[in-house]
C-alpha cells in the first residue's frame, strides 16, 4: 500500500505542470470568463509559441545545470540580422539560413568558454548578452523595419480552421524536440550529464565536447524563437525579444518541471510552463494590473517556481528513498 502512495505521488508530481496550468485555468474562469473565451484561449496559445520554443532551448542547457543568459538579446539580434539581410536583398531562405549559422555559433562560442576554459555558465553567457546588445545595435543602422515576407506572415498570421499556423508550427518544432531529446544519444547524453557528471564521464561521454554541443543546440532554439517573432511581429526593432522574453523561458522551462539542478525536465513539461506563463500575462492584463508591475508579477513567478523546484527535488528525493 505505501508502495502505491509513493508511486501515486510521483505521479502527481510528474503531472504538476499540467494539474497547475488546469487549475490555474478553472480559477480565471470563475474571476473573470474573458481570459478563457475561445478567442483568448486562442490568443494565449499564440503568444506562448515564441516562449515555448525558446524555453526548449532553455531545457536543454538546464539539464546540464547551465544557463544561458544571452539567449534573449540573442533572439533580438537575430531577428535585427535577418530582418536587415532581407532588406538588403538576401532574400528570405538567404538571411534565415544566414542567422541559424550565426546563432549557432554564437552557442559553439558560448560552449566552448564554458567546457574549455571553465568559465561558468552564468558569467560567460551574460558577457555574450553584452556583446549581442552591443551588435543588435550596430546592426540596426535603420532602427525599424517592415517585413512583407508572404511566407513568414503564412506562418505566423494566418490560420486555417480557425488555428494560428504559428501554433501549429511550435508543436512541429516541440515533438521534434521530445524526439531529439527521448530518442538520440545527444538527448540521452544530456539528461546523463546533468544526472552526474563524474558517472558521466566514467561512461565514457565526451563531457566536454557534449557541453559545446548543448550550448549550440541552444544558439539553434534562439534562431526559431527569432523566425517566430519576425513571423508573428512583421515591425522588427532592437526591442524584440531581449530579457522579458528570456525570463519568460525561463520560467516556464521551471514551471513546467525542470530542474535548475540538472537531470529532470521534459519537452512537454516546458511547453506547458509556456502556456502558464502566457495564460498568467494575458489574465492580468485583462484584470486591468499596471503594465509596469508585469515584470513585478515574472519576478515573484520565477521565485515561486524556484522554491516549488526545490521542494520537488526533495519530496522525490524522500519518496525514492521511502521506496527502498
């Protein structure tokens, strides 16, 4: 019988993101059934697809207890480089396929640091945060500009049965995701290292080299979270993305399971945390909360989902060793 109560309440945890984004929801619709009509449901789907896809790239590095701070000004720097490409006559498969080979160098660059030179995580990706806002900058000489790409607004504005493309495309790129991460070595190599780096490594995984490659599939994630935005946002300016973004990410990546101590999150679970994350911004938008105590409101989240992530590791922890 304790058996079962363990395991049951494993599950539970397990299923928290979803039971919280479920009860979240029930608890708007009693305030205020604004923030859950079909169309706001909708809405707050779209806007979790730019936080979700970055909050992929989020799980990814977390797994291996990283971070990348440079993430969200990344995302301004490529939408900025992509949009300025095109304005110059690249053409739109020219500038995208541009900035998907910078992005992901600037994560090679990032990985690099840290496995090579042991740099932390922390320090090194918030002087790579400096260096893009310094380039996002420089590289948007015309300050805005206007996208009339028909594929990108097929993608990111127009619907089909009523659904945003754009939404359709986020599941694409997350069952992808589960797929990379649940079906190939570099998925199983990054849950083991951030499980334990020494058995890691004893395994027989290169740490180092699988390090550098963590922080470019992240550079890869700040590309399509760029390629979202520009979809969605056709007015391109410095002021895309940036560190409101980042936060968002980042909390739904916590929120949605993952550990900031390595080893535990999923696909599906940021996801999920994405969703919660838009939900929460739309609902206190439409209860009328000051846009300035927004970031106020993402700041006390991403506490809550720290010590929520905290009070997990150390409730599996117990039921793992009540188990024995």
């Amino acid at each position: 019988m304790s058996t079962n109560r363990n395991r049951l309440a494993r599950r539970a945890l397990d299923l928290s993101p979803l039971i919280l984004l479920v009860v979240l929801t029930v608890v708007f619709a009693i305030v205020d059934p604004r923030v859950v009509s079909t169309a706001s449901l909708i809405n707050i789907a779209a806007q979790a697809t730019p936080i979700a896809v970055l909050a992929l790239g989020a799980l990814i590095v977390l797994l291996t207890a990283g971070i990348d701070l440079s993430a969200g000004v990344g995302v301004a720097f490529c939408a900025v480089l992509v949009a300025s490409l095109i304005d110059a006559g690249f053409g739109l498969s020219g500038a995208l396929s541009i900035g998907l080979v910078v992005m992901v160098v600037v994560g090679l660059v990032n990985g690099s640091v840290i496995a090579l030179l042991k740099i932390p995580p922390f320090v090194t990706t918030l002087a790579m945060m400096v260096v893009l806002q310094g380039a996002t900058l420089a590289v948007a000489s015309k300050g805005v500009l206007m996208l009339k790409e028909p594929w990108l607004r097929f993608v990111g504005v127009e619907r089909s049965l009523g659904l945003p493309h754009v939404i359709l495309a986020t599941l694409v790129i997350a069952l992808l995701a589960a797929l990379l991460m649940r079906q190939t070595r570099f998925g199983l190599r990054t849950y083991a290292l951030g499980s334990d780096p020494a058995a890691a490594e004893l395994a027989g995984i290169p740490v180092t080299r699988h390090t550098i490659l963590v922080y470019g599939a992240s550079g890869l994630f700040v590309f399509l979270t760029a390629a979202i935005m520009i979809s969605r946002v056709p007015v391109v300016t410095p002021n895309i993305g940036g560190t409101s973004l980042l936060l968002d990410a980042i909390a739904a990546a916590v929120l949605g399971g993952t550990s900031i101590f390595g080893g535990r999150g999923t696909v599906w679970g940021a996801v999920v945390g994405a969703l919660i994350v838009s939900l929460l911004t739309t609902a206190l938008r439409i209860f009328g909360t000051d846009p300035s105590s927004l970031e106020l409101w993402k700041g006390a989240i991403i506490m809550a989902a720290l010590l929520a992530d905290a009070a997990m590791t150390f409730g599996k922890a117990r039921l793992v060793e009540a188990a024995r």
